[in-house]
C-alpha cells in the first residue's frame, strides 16, 4: 500500500463530485495542460500514476527521486520525459506534421462528436454533468452502438486526419477527447461488466488504439501532458481487465492482445512480464481450442475468423518486440488460417457469408497472406488469375472440421462457386442453418444467406430472429418449424464417407434431426453434387413418423427477380442466372415472397451490419403423408433461357438416379439415399 493510499476514499469522492457539479463551459478539467494543472483538480489521480511502475527500472531514477520526496508533480514531469525518449515504440513514432490549415471531411464530423457505427450515424451528447453521454446508444437505441462507440477507432481516425494534414484542430480534438473520455470512465469497477465502457471488447480497443497514439504524438504539443499522465493512469486498470476478466473464442485472442499490447509497449509497469507469460499460456492454448487443424476458426463465421487471425498475428508481432518466442504451433496456425481464407474466397474477392458475418472482401487479406508466406497460389485465386501460380489442388476445397465444401470450377472472375454446411453448429455467432447452400456464378452472387442484421436495437428486435433460423436460409422446414441448436463442435473431421472431390464433380452428405417445437420426430438428409463446369443436384430426403408438410426455401440475391416459369424458378438477369428445376415430384405450391413482414419475417437480405433490404424467397411448399425425397436441379447460365431437361430416371432402396440434359449435353447421376457409398457420375453426347 503507498504512503497515500489512505487519501483515498476522500478524494474519490471529492473527484466524483468534482466530475457531477460543473456545467459546460466551466468544467476546469476542460483547460488542464500541464502536470501541475491536473495535480491541482485531480491530485489523487497524479499520484496512482505511479502505483503500478517498477521506479527500480534503468532510465527511471529521477522519476523515484521525486517520488521518495513525495514531489509528485516533478515525478510525474520526470516519467513522461521518459516515455519521450524511451525507446520502447520507436516503430511507432510519427514525425509531427507542418501545420496547416488542410481538413478531412470524414474526420471533421468526428470532431462533432458524430459518429457512424456500423453504417449508423449518431451524436453523442452533451451530459448535464459536462461530460459527453458514453453511455449513449445512438438514435437506434442499440447496445452494439454504444459499445462500439467506446472502441475509440474514431479517434484513431482523427490522429491520422492531423498526421496527414498537419491541422491541430484534431489534435486538439484528440487531447479534449481523452480527458473527457478518462475521467468519466472513472471509478474503475474492477469487475467483469457489460455496460457500455467497462466491457471487454472496448476496453480491449481502447488500449491498443491509446497505445498507438500515445507514441505516435509524443512530439505534439496539442497532447497535452495533463492527458498524457491520464492515459498513464487508466491503461493499468485496462490491463487488469483484459487480464482477469476476459472471455474465450475470439474474444479472447482480442483481449489477450491488448494485454500483451500494454506489456510489450509499457514495460515499466510492474506487471508486465508477468502479463506477458500470462498472454502466451492463454493465446497458445486458446488458439488449439478454437482453431481447427483445418484452419478455420470454431465459430465458423468468416468475419469471427478475420478477427481471431487479426489478433493472433498482432499477439505474435508483440510476443517478437517483447523478446518472447512462440512454438512453431503458432505461426503455423496462423498460415492454415490464410489458407482457408484464399481457399473458400469467391471468385469476386468476398468472402463466405455465413453465421454472424459479413460479406466482406478478403482479397487484400489474401495478397497480404501470400506475400507473407510466399504463397503464390492463394495470389492466383484473389487475382483470378492474373498472378501467381495455378494451385496444385483444387479448384474445389473441402475443409473436414468445419464441415465446409467450396465448389468451383474454376479461377476466373465468372467461375462457377458454392458454400455447401455439413459441419457442426459453431461455438459462437451461430445460425440454424445447418445443410444450407449458397451459389454463385459468372461475376454474380444468385443463391444467399440472409445475413446477420444487428444483435442489439430496433433492427435486431425486427430481424433478429430471421438471422438466426432456418427461415432466413436456403434449407426445409418441417411443419413450419426450422432447426434447433446442434453441436457446437467438431469431435472429429468428416472423412470420404462425407465428402468425394473428383476432377467431374464434388459430392457431400449431412443430415439433421433437431427441429424446434417439432411434434414427433423427423429428420432432414441432404445430398449436394456439383458437376463441375455444368450444375448443381439437391436431393433432400426427409424421414418422419406422420405426414407434414414441407416447405423449401430458396433465397434469391436483391440483384436477382426471379419468375415462376411453371414448376420451375428463373432468373432472367443480364449476365449470371439460375434456373431452380423440381425433379420427379409434382403438385408443389410455389409462392414468391419479397419484403415480408406479415404473418412472418421473409425475404430480407443483410450485407453487412446495420444494411439490410428486400429480397425474394421462392418458397415450395407441400403435404407429404410418409417419408419422403425431393430432387433439385440448379443449372446456372450466363444468359437466360437455356435449354434443359431433368427426370428421376430410378430409384432403388440404397440410391435414385438422376438424369440431366443442359443444351444438348446428357448426364446421368447416381445418388445413395446415405452417405457417398455408389456416388458416380456418368456423361453421354
């Protein structure tokens, strides 16, 4: 305990009150500049600086000269005149710009408090206390919002706007910013919370964002040193939390690199050496927990599994600043997990949309990858073609514990491609959707999932549950009802009974028995077989101990207007259709739904977070009094109107054959019921 640690209580209150009685324009907090002007208001705050720091360290004994004489304003002048010297983030050291009087639109709004998060635009005000509202949760009322707010990457946007203009409003911004932000955050909870500053995610943000600017203007005299000294004051408590309150999966490859940012750029905190050994046992088991040997991450979210290797790559460069070596474990994860990305990406760029992702591109994430790890393959898959070297394998991939069949037939921009899920549920971020497919062709998404929407606010009350289930997905429901939770994990990888990739075609099986407030019992089998260069078969079996009726849902992209071309669905898109053709079974109820909001949610698309709008579900529906099997055929086009024809041509107790005929060519396929046991695919002129 310090020699005023006994001071404590009386001050905090005295600073609480201090932060709840000024008025805007009167806050005294608002003009500190120097270490004396913060010492004056907040003296507490200047002497906890120090509770944390080694003052035994090389380089810092004037600092405990001061200290010992209890010259706290001194001591604290003494340690930032180290850190401007130190050599702890020469890398992050930026040479202050000549002033000028440039401005950057994005940034000048930030300067107005207004910020846009997750594509919605909100102000935060002004408290009654002086303070601005971080507790703010936009004009949706969204929890997401006010979360993301206190991550404080729109103040990483204006320390780059003052970086690249020279202009000091911004970082006049930044100081006013800082000091706002520090003091109201205080006291710290010191225990695991989800409001809106103290959660983890933030604080996680926060000090990897603090840390880069800390360093990048030492040499600003717009950064004040009353708000150097605060931010010295709150990243210990931001360490603490990362350290004791974390969580798993990808939060935790977040969190443990923020604390390993702390220690590695602020050595002289006392724990820091500790934080570091703590960080490696984490990261290293965490990562064999939640990374398959396949290299996807176990959420099975492809934004989940940017993130997680965003992290793990930042939490390796840290490891190497701090002089600490990784198993070899490590990194080679970390390449399986660029791997995975260059493997299942589209043929445009953008990655899978799938459980709570996004459909974002990953084709910089590629190139930066294989320029990494001198892959020239992954480079030709993002380039489509234009660079590097063709790939030894492919051009379809399948990954065995996620349970994840990417088709292809090839690398160009117009090549044929599918996300076929025969994998478990995930651990996080997870979809009811299970046996879905998605499709696209010639330079144009056509088969979709519905996206994720929001997880908090008047979007997520609306669409959330649409997100989650089956409905929102291109599978069967049964009596209505979709898919409950499965396995949130993969025991082990799917083998050649699941999956076949042949150079003709790639075939995969799953099934699924857990339905939502289902009477009885049933079952949904699916086989999916792409026949390179041509189509795709669905054949969806259902098992059920009583009639149901059935309903297959197909969602189309908002680009696409498809028509009901008698039993079958078309699109008549310029460049890149599908044709959807029943196969065998007749008397089906087509309906076309887009926009839906009455009786149910049905027929919405979302891109991204917060981007969402209507799209059409072409829904067939139809009793059955038994078991029961449907053939689907999905031939794309690059123009409308091709020609085809398809029948069940038999079926037997263990397989049905299936014949095809697109623009002349014949196939004839054989499906087993179970499995990929007979699977063969036979082509006739």
């Amino acid at each position: 305990m310090t020699k005023y640690r006994f001071l404590n209580a009386m001050l905090m209150t005295a600073l609480l009150l201090a932060m709840t009685t000024h008025t805007y324009g009167q806050e005294p907090w608002r003009n500190m500049q120097t270490v004396s002007d913060l010492y004056k208001i907040y003296p507490e705050l200047v002497m906890e600086v120090f509770e944390p720091i080694d003052l035994d360290l090389p380089g810092l004994e004037e600092v405990k000269m001061a200290y010992n004489r209890e010259d706290w304003v001194s001591a604290a002048e003494a340690l930032l005149h180290h850190y401007r010297t130190s050599e702890n983030a020469k890398e992050l050291a930026r040479e202050i710009p000549p002033s000028s009087g440039l401005s950057v639109a994005a940034a000048d709004t930030v300067l107005n408090y207004v910020f846009t998060i997750q594509n919605v635009r909100g102000v935060v005000p002004l408290g009654s206390d002086g303070h601005r509202d971080w507790y703010y949760k936009g004009p949706n009322n969204d929890r997401e919002w006010a979360w993301l707010s206190n991550r404080h990457s729109q103040l990483a946007e204006v320390v780059n706007a003052y970086f690249e203009t020279g202009n000091v409003k911004y970082a006049v911004f930044v100081d006013d910013f800082l000091k706002d932000f520090i003091l109201k955050s205080l006291p710290y909870p010191a225990v695991k919370g989800s409001e809106s500053i103290w959660r983890g995610l933030e604080v996680a943000a926060r000090a990897k964002v603090w840390t880069r600017l800390f360093y990048a203007m030492s040499g600003s005299e717009q950064l004040s040193d009353a708000t150097r000294l605060l931010i010295l004051r709150s990243l210990p408590d931001h360490a603490h939390y990362n350290r004791n309150f974390h969580g798993g999966n990808n939060w935790l490859t977040m969190e443990i690199s923020a604390l390993s940012t702390i220690a590695a750029y602020f050595p002289e905190f006392r724990e820091s050496q500790a934080w570091l050994d703590y960080s490696i046992d984490a990261m290293v088991e965490s990562m064999r927990n939640q990374v398959y040997p396949d290299g996807v991450q176990t959420e099975l979210a492809s934004h989940y599994h940017n993130v997680s290797l965003h992290n793990f790559e930042l939490f390796k460069e840290l490891c190497e600043k701090a002089g600490r070596s990784l198993p070899a474990y490590f990194e080679n994860t970390i390449e399986s997990m660029y791997r995975y990305i260059a493997h299942a990406v589209r043929p445009d760029g953008y990655r899978i949309l799938n459980n709570d992702g996004d459909r974002g591109s990953d084709r910089e994430l590629i190139l930066a990858g294989a320029q990494k790890y001198q892959a020239a393959d992954w480079e030709y898959i993002a380039t489509n073609g234009l660079r590097g070297s063709i790939p030894a394998e492919g051009p379809s991939f399948f990954f065995p514990w996620a349970g994840q069949l990417i088709s292809r037939n090839g690398y160009g921009p117009h090549a044929h491609w599918s996300f076929f899920d025969v994998g478990p549920w995930g651990s996080g971020h997870q979809h009811n959707d299970k046996l879905h497919l998605s499709i696209a062709a010639y330079g144009r998404d056509l088969l979709v999932d519905a996206g994720r929407f929001a997880y908090t606010g008047a979007v997520a009350e609306k669409f959330r549950p649409y997100a989650l289930s089956s409905a929102g997905h291109n599978l069967l429901l049964i009596d209505g009802k979709g898919q409950g939770k499965g396995p949130t994990h993969a025991e082990k990888p799917l083998t050649e009974e699941d999956v076949v990739i042949t150079e003709d075609f790639d075939f995969a099986y799953g099934i699924f028995d857990s339905f939502l407030d289902l009477e009885g019992e049933a079952s949904h089998a699916r086989s999916m077989m792409y026949v390179r260069d041509h189509f795709w078969v669905v054949v969806d079996r259902v098992i059920t101990d009583r009639p149901r009726t059935i309903e297959a849902l197909w969602h189309w992209h908002p680009d696409c207007d498809p028509v009901i071309d008698g039993n079958r669905i078309k699109t008549n898109n310029s460049l890149g259709n599908l044709t959807i053709v029943p196969v065998g079974t007749s008397g089906w109820r087509i309906d076309q739904v887009r926009g839906q909001e009455d009786p149910v949610i049905q027929g919405w698309y979302s891109p991204e977070y917060n981007v969402y709008g209507p799209n059409t579900t072409s829904i067939y529906q139809m009793p059955i009094s038994e078991n029961s099997q449907f053939v689907w055929v999905l031939i794309p086009s690059e123009r409308s109107g091709v020609v085809t024809r398809a029948s069940v041509i038999d079926t037997t107790e263990s397989e049905l054959r299936v014949e095809v005929e697109v623009a002349g060519d014949r196939w004839v396929l054989s499906i087993p019921h179970a499995g990929t046991d007979g699977v063969a695919l036979l082509r006739e002129q």
